[in-house]
C-alpha cells in the first residue's frame, strides 16, 4: 500500500506535474515499499512524462523497457527508443532497430537510423544483434568466389567514426534536475574488447587487468553520474565480471578460475572495489556476479566454509559507491552479518543461469545450523541439481550420502557407485578409492577361471549361445562359476554396473556390484542383454535349475571343473 509520500506523488502526477509523472513512472518500474514492480504502469507515466519533453523519462523507457511491452504500440513508444539512442544507449537503440525494421523488407528500404543501432549494437557484443545482422547479411547478394564480402554500412569502423557517419549529433545527457551534463566519454573499441578477449582466452591475467581496470573504472564512474539511465552492453559486463574475478582473491577458484594472491590484488585495486564490478555486473545479469554477490552476503566460500569478516565487508563497502549510499553504511556496521535471505536470491539467479557453483552454494546454505530455516531435503535438493549439471565435488558428495544410507535402501550403493564414477571421470581421487571399496573387481582364482574357458573352448560354445553368453560375462567381469550361471542378467544391467546377486538361488553367495569401466564392457554387454531379454533365468526357463546347469557346462566342455564357487567350497545342488 502506498504511503503518503508517495500518494502526494501519485496526485501531482495525475495533475499533470512532469517531475511527479518521472517519479511516479520509476517507482513503478524498480517497485518500492508501497508500490509493486509494474513495467506496464512505469511505460505509461513515463511516456506521459516524455511527452512533456524529459529527457530521463525517454532515457528510462529505453533502457528498462522490453521489446515485449514496447510492440503492443510500437508506433507511439518507438521515438523514444530513438532519443534514448541519440543519447547513446545501445540497449534503447537494439529495441529502437526491432520496432522498426521490418524483416521482409530489402535491405535498402529499411530505416538507415535503425540499421546503425543495429550494428552498433552488435559490435557492442549483443548476441540478439548479431544474430539479427547476420540474417539481414544473409539476404544480400553473395559475393563472387574467390572476393571477400563487402561488410555492412559502418561494420568495418570504429565505433566513433560509425556514429560521425551520417548520424545526427547526439543530445548531450541531461540530468534529473535538467542541468546538461559533460558528454559520455567514448568507451573502448572493438579492437581495445577483441584485445582484451585475445588475452583472457591466453591466461594473461597480468595482461588482462593492467588494460581491462582503467577501463572498468571508467565505467564505474559514469555509472555513478547517471545512476539507472546507464545500462551497459555485454562486452561492458563481461569487463566488469572479469576484473572482478582476477582481483578478489576471497572468490579464488570460483568458476575455475586462478585469482591473483591477496598482495597483488591489494596492489592492483582499490578498497572495496572487486565488489562494486560484482554489484554492478550483476545488476545486469551476469551470473559469475550474482554467485559471487550471494557467497559474498553469506560470508562463505562455494563448499560452505567460512569467510574472514575483511573479505565479505569489501561486498557492503561496495554499495556505497551504487545508488542508495546511505542505506549502504547502514550495512556496513553489520558486515560481520552474514545475510542468507539476500545470498539465496543471489545464488537462485545464478543457478537459474547455469552455475553448478551455485546450487552447490545454496545446498551449503541450507544444512548451516545458523540458518533459521534449514532444510535438509532442501539442501539435498539443490544438491542433486549440482551434480546432474556435473559439478564434480555435488557428485563426490552425492556419491557419500548413497553409500552411508545403504541400510535404509540396499541400492542406494548402485546409486553410489553412479555419483562415484562421475566424480572420478572429474579427477577425484577419494571417488576412485571410494570405488575400490564398493564396488572392487575381483581377481582372485574363483573369479577368473571360469572365464577362462570361453577362450579354450570357442567352438564348443557356438552351439550353446546363452551359455556361452555367460561365459562371456565371467571372463568380462569376473564373475565365479555359480554367478556366472544363475545371473539373471537383465535384471543386473543398471546401465554403470552389474549387481551380482544369486542370494535367492544360491544362498551361500554375497550381493556385490561389478563396475563396466569401458565403452568395450558396455558394448559388450547391451548385446549379451538382447540376447536375453526374452528369456526366463529363473530355474523354471530353459536353462533349467543350478544342478542341470553345472552338467551341462561339465558336458559339453568335457572337462572336470573343480568347485571355483566365491567362497572356494563344495558345489551346492539345488533343486528346481
């Protein structure tokens, strides 16, 4: 419910006042205490707004208003994407070239205003641009063989010398009181990001920050002077994630990256600085930033150990230097207060993104005794998500809670050795000694002579093909001579492993998993299981029980087979 601050506003606005109507538009679209976040009602007060010649209030619809919201009156709200571009938003300029090109239309009938935000826009490192400029290029003529293709009207040139080409000049940026400002510096160059890219993809950290930071402070400091109204393009974001990667040593190892030590990135930055790049890339959905920003508000690394008061008060430092500084310093008194509310939101982002970090984070959040509303199904939840999206310790982790739990669930060891096995294939060594454990490959003599017979007796065999297939799987996967023969197979398959268990048959025997550790095994197997998908293993199919098993192996091999059973004593003849 509004309060009465803002219902005065809401009056004056209704009476036609242009200040209250800007006021009005941008409570509606970042939502207050009293008034909820509504893009649809901050368009109309804003557009009342623009109509009375504000600069701000154009400069907001360009940047915070969809492309979604913009097409249902794509005729009256596009001049304002257009004045927003002038003013050298590339976000407005984007949405201002999508209102108004028209995609069936030639190339030389389009709007020229609208193809140079289009471009400009793509060179800025807009992916949606891009893809839009490659589709116009791709309605153009091709180029003889042998020539390369002219490139589009101002898509070889600089950003600068694009914009002197037969662009109006642009309005110099105004200020909410309507003071003009000093013109926005130029920003850096596609070949200053294409530079910058070059030495990130080679690990030249060095390299990287000493031309990456001024240019991030640059950035820092515009954002400053016009608040809201400066929205940043991709390559702006991607600047301030990385600098902020390299230079907060707190975050070291996330995301699989090397941050420079705690002395030389307390060299290279100034106090409080890692979080200000943190807050402001994710501000703009960055989600290496928002992982960052939510570790950073639970005081916490990504496995859940603790932060030192210093590293996390850096985070609230930071705010200062945004919007709402005095709401900032308020915070900072609590630093050493970890905020798990404002870290949940945080890491839900950046998981909703695609960091495994992230719902990794958040399952440490929520099995912290500290926290007021710890759940441990929740935790396993988020935890379960990690893992399937492969990040290795969530796998370790996963594979540990099965194993521990295999009394209230006998397989939860075949669910083990999964998470196991996929942690391992990541370089974890306490997942392959694990593994050696539960599920080992047996060597001993009982284990191996049976298959051994398969290579012996071939031709015997042939006529045999399920007790030859079971030959097959004893020389594959060691099995004795009693598992060999009363395996039901289908039912072992569990894709990452055979569950040896003949308990119901052959009472003297132990379950016991056989890992398939090759592409080979797993061939191998899959045509030894349509072998016997339509068959009963059971003693009532055709092989018949134990005993009419063992005398036909003996027979048609024409040997004496001595008892090779897993616990090396006599045969056990059991009845049908």
């Amino acid at each position: 419910m509004a309060n009465r601050e803002e219902l005065a506003i809401i009056r004056n606005a209704r009476a036609g006042q242009v200040a209250a109507q800007l006021e009005l538009g941008k409570l509606y679209l970042f939502g207050s205490a009293g008034l909820p976040q509504s893009l649809p009602t901050a368009l109309h007060w804003l557009e009342r707004a623009a109509r009375q010649d504000c600069p701000p209030a154009w400069q907001l619809i360009g940047n915070h208003i969809p492309l979604e919201l913009a097409q249902h009156n794509a005729g009256a709200v596009a001049q304002w994407y257009e004045r927003a571009y002038d003013d050298g938003s590339l976000h407005a300029g984007l949405v201002f070239a999508q209102l108004v090109l028209d995609p069936a239309a030639a190339p030389s009938q389009q709007h020229p205003k609208a193809v140079r935000a289009l471009e400009d826009a793509a060179r800025a490192g807009f992916p949606h641009a891009q893809w839009l400029l490659s589709q116009r290029q791709g309605r153009q003529p091709a180029a003889q063989p042998g020539t390369r293709a002219a490139p589009p009207s101002g898509a070889a040139q600089p950003a600068s010398a694009a914009g002197a080409a037969g662009r109006p000049p642009a309005r110099p940026p105004v200020s909410e009181s309507g003071q003009e400002r000093s013109p926005r510096p130029p920003g850096a160059g596609v070949a200053q990001y294409a530079a910058l890219d070059e030495a990130w993809t080679a690990r030249r950290w060095d390299d990287y920050l000493e031309r990456a930071l001024p240019q991030a402070r640059a950035l820092v400091s515009e954002r400053g002077e016009q608040g809201e109204m400066r929205r940043f393009a991709p390559d702006e974001i991607t600047l301030l994630s990385r600098c902020a990667r390299l230079i907060d040593p707190a975050l070291d190892g996330v995301s699989g990256l090397q941050a420079l030590d705690a002395g030389a990135a307390a060299a290279r930055c100034q106090p409080g600085e890692p979080a200000v790049f943190w807050e402001l890339a994710a501000a703009e959905h960055d989600a290496h930033a928002q992982l960052a920003l939510g570790l950073r508000c639970a005081r916490m690394r990504v496995d859940g150990r603790r932060c030192s008061n210093g590293q996390v008060a850096d985070a609230h430092v930071a705010n200062a230097h945004v919007a709402n500084a005095h709401v900032a310093n308020a915070h900072v008194a609590n630093a050493h207060v970890a905020n798990f509310k404002k870290a949940i939101r945080w890491l839900n982002l950046a998981g909703e993104q695609g960091l495994a970090e992230a719902w990794y984070a958040l399952s440490r959040i929520y099995i912290k005794p500290e926290f007021s509303q710890r759940n441990v199904a929740d935790a396993q939840r988020y935890l379960q998500r990690a893992a399937e999206m492969g990040y290795r310790d969530a796998q370790l982790e996963c594979g540990h809670n099965a194993w521990r739990a295999r009394r209230e669930n006998e397989n939860n060891d075949v669910r083990a050795v999964y998470w196991l096995q996929k942690a391992a294939a990541q370089g974890s060594h306490e997942a392959v000694e694990l593994l050696r454990k539960i599920a080992p490959r047996a060597t001993a003599a009982p284990y191996t002579e049976t298959g051994r017979l398969l290579a012996s007796h071939t031709d015997a065999l042939a006529a045999h093909p399920l007790l030859a297939a079971r030959i097959e799987l004893a020389a594959l996967f060691g099995l004795s001579r009693a598992e060999a023969l009363l395996l039901d197979v289908g039912a072992a398959d569990q894709g990452h492993c055979l569950v040896i268990d003949i308990r119901a048959s052959y009472g003297r025997s132990k379950r016991r998993l056989v890992m398939v550790e090759s592409a080979q095994e797993r061939e191998a197997l899959d045509r030894i299981v349509r072998l016997f998908e339509q068959v009963d293993c059971g003693p009532a199919g055709p092989e018949g029980n134990y005993r009419q098993r063992l005398y036909r192996l003996r027979t048609l091999l024409n040997v004496a087979i001595p008892g090779n059973d897993a616990d090396g004593g006599a045969d056990i003849e059991l009845a049908a």
